[in-house]
C-alpha cells in the first residue's frame, strides 16, 4: 500500500492531497481555507480517471470553519460524498510539510509529542509557518488516530551546509544562543529537482554539479554537489537571498537601522515592509512576473527596472555558485516562473558563456510542460526545465520514514 495523505497546513487554511506515490497519480486534492472566519470555503477536486473515461471534478461548500479539527471535518466529508473512499484507498500513513525544522530535523520524521514540542520551539524562527503546521498536525492526529504522521522539513535537505556556508559573521555567543544561521529553505523541491534530473540524465546525483532555481513568487537558488546541498541563497529566513513576489531578498542590513532611525519605522513595520510589500511589489506594483513583463512590454519603467533588478541577482547568484562548485554539469529550472517563463531563462544565463552555457531559444520557448533540455547541443553545461513536485517528494519521504 503506498497511499499517503499529504498535508500543508498554513493557520488559517490547509491545502491536502491523496497521492499513489508508487504510480505518482494524485487520487484527489483540495483545500480548506478562511478557517476561523465567519464563513469558511472547502474545494475538493478528485482527479480524472483515464480508464473510466471520468473527467477532473471539483466540488466547492461554504459553511463555517472555527478551527482545524472541524476543517479536517470537512474534508473527510467531502472524500465520503465525492470519493475517492478512503476505506478503498486507506492512506498509509499522513505526510505534514513543516516549513522549519532548526539544526534539529535533517530527515523525515515520525512525530511523537517531543517532536510536536520541538516544532512549536522552532516557532520562534518561523512565526508565520509552524504554529499553523503544528495545528493542522493536530487536528489530523484527530482524525486519524491510527496512522503514523511524518514531518517533512523544508531545511532538512540543506542540513548539508558547511560551516563556512551557514555561518553569519556576528557575535559567535549571541547567534548560538538565539541560532542565528543559515537554514535554506525550499529543501523539498530542490532536492527532488536535482534527483530527478539525474535521473532524467541517466547519470548518478553523485557524479554531478547542479545549481537549481526555483522561481515562484517565493524563490530560492541552490548548489548542490553530489546530491548534498552545498550553498543556498535563503537564510535564516525565507527572506534572505533572490528578489522575489514580494520580498525583498538581500538587502543591507544598516539600511533598516536607517528606516527605523529617520522614517520611524517599529520591528513590525519593517517585517510587514520586507516580507509583504518589497520585491516585484515595492518596485513596480506588481507581484506576478506576468503583469510585470507585460508592464514592461507597455513602456512602464518602474516595471523593466525591477524585472532588470530581478535578472541582475539572478546573475550574480548562478556566477557565485558556479564559483562555489568549480563549474556545473547542470542547471535546471523549477516552480511557477522557473517552469513557464523563457524570458528569465534565457537572460538569467545570457552572461555565462564564458562557463560553457549555451541556450538554444527555440528549446527555451517550447511550450512542453514536462522535463526538458533548453540548453544548446554544444553547450558544455546541460541546463534543463524540471516542473517540481513537492507533494511527491513528501510522499516518498513519509513512506521512507515509515518503512
């Protein structure tokens, strides 16, 4: 039996899927969202049936949902009314995705009530992520008493950082005792992107040098030599790193003591400033790369500044990465501007000939879906388009933790 529950649980909506992860065929997904408000909405899509000949059918309720328990109600309702039946496809056990899992969690993990505790202790490095992980965890024990619930932690894949990598140059007592370091993020993906274009290769994830984008309104980079991550550009925080939907990315630590200093700006106001009105936002008004690049087109300079700002760190990250791995074997792309958008493919590597990348544009404007080459024949690193699948990789995880 390989049916597994996944979970993505936020605090106030949880996204889930019922996933085969031996065949990799998503029985049904859905989410439960405005939970604690007035009046909650429930989505539950059951996915196509090729040999029935059934189409993809999505079945939509709005009633109230005062806290988790009641949402994973909800969804156990709709799998009796829509199906599939979970008696006929008893998951085996519930994959959560937690967001931060500290320098504690470098595996997938079975979660006991200790492990409940350290979630809820890593809350403070992750305010916005793990009390509402820790939450769904707890309304899904709920519901099924009798599975085995696994953690699957975005950090864990970078546990592989060196010490030199995760390493901030401040007070050495001060960040050991508030764990001031790097962590990375994204792990889920970067790390089922990598193997999966080895495998696409037919070559060992041992054997090979790969930086991986992934590009979605939150975006990270990572290098990655011989399967381990070695460098990633977010850091403590998801905020650290590329420029993003709306987060700033890097930025100069003393400019915030200045915002604070003459624009009097408090600890929340600039978190609410870097976290939710910077990036895309702050500089064109925008967050989606496609209202941006369409700005762009119209003539709006605010909007072809901050897609030059966006492409600029790109750069500099894929030059600094390949000088962390001496050269790469691979490049890939992933998540939803990654996978979709061969204008940032094709300027984020138009600088790198001088390290063997070769774009071909007919490859990079092709509108295949699936993995895929968009390098050059003759270009001496392989750069490829890899549509992620983090829903799989927590499958495969929480199996693996519960063989």
């Amino acid at each position: 039996m390989t049916v597994v529950l996944i979970v993505n649980s936020g605090s106030s909506s949880f996204k889930y899927q019922l996933l085969d992860v031996e065949s990799e065929h998503a029985l049904a997904s859905g989410l439960v969202e405005r939970i604690g408000q007035p009046l909650g909405v429930s989505s539950h899509t059951v996915s196509a049936d090729e040999a029935l000949g059934a189409g993809e059918e999505t079945f939509t309720r709005e009633l109230p949902i005062p806290d988790h328990t009641a949402g994973f109600q909800v969804m156990l309702d709709a799998f009796a009314a829509h199906g599939p039946s979970l008696e006929e496809h008893p998951p085996r056990a519930v994959g959560h995705r937690v967001v931060h899992g500290g320098a504690r969690y470098f595996a997938p993990t079975i979660i006991t009530p200790e492990v409940e505790r350290g979630i809820d202790e890593l809350s403070v490095l992750a305010p916005l992520h793990n009390p509402g992980a820790l939450q769904g965890i707890r309304a899904a024990e709920e519901a099924f008493p009798d599975l085995a619930h696994v953690a699957v932690f975005d950090t864990a894949f970078h546990q592989t950082l060196p010490p030199a990598a995760y390493t901030y140059a401040i007070d050495k007592e001060l960040a050991r005792e508030h764990r001031v370091r790097r962590y990375g993020f994204h792990g889920t993906s970067h790390k089922y992107v990598s193997e999966t274009a080895a495998l696409f290769l037919g070559r060992a994830v041992q054997d090979l040098r790969q930086i991986v984008f992934h590009l979605g309104n939150g975006a990270s980079v990572s290098a990655i030599d011989g399967g381990r991550s070695v460098e990633t550009s977010m850091g403590m925080t998801p905020l650290e790193g590329l420029v993003m939907g709306t987060r700033s990315g890097d930025i100069d630590p003393a400019s915030l003591l200045q915002l604070a200093r003459r624009a009097g700006l408090s600890i929340d106001e600039l978190d609410d400033l870097l976290n939710k009105r910077s990036g895309l936002l702050g500089l064109a008004g925008v967050s989606d790369m496609r209202d941006l690049q369409g700005r762009a087109r119209g003539g709006d300079l605010d909007a072809a500044l901050a897609l030059d700002v966006y492409i600029h760190r790109l750069r500099a990250y894929a030059g600094a990465y390949l000088a962390q791995l001496g050269g790469a074997d691979v490049i890939v792309f992933t998540a939803g501007v990654g996978e979709n958008n061969p204008l940032v493919r094709r300027e984020s590597m138009a600088t790198l000939g001088f390290a063997g990348v070769v774009i071909d544009d007919a490859r990079n404007e092709s509108t295949d879906r699936g993995i895929r080459v968009i390098s050059a024949d003759d270009s001496r690193v392989t750069v490829l388009v890899v549509p992620t699948n983090e829903e799989l990789e927590i499958g495969r995880q929480t199996l693996q933790a519960t063989a």
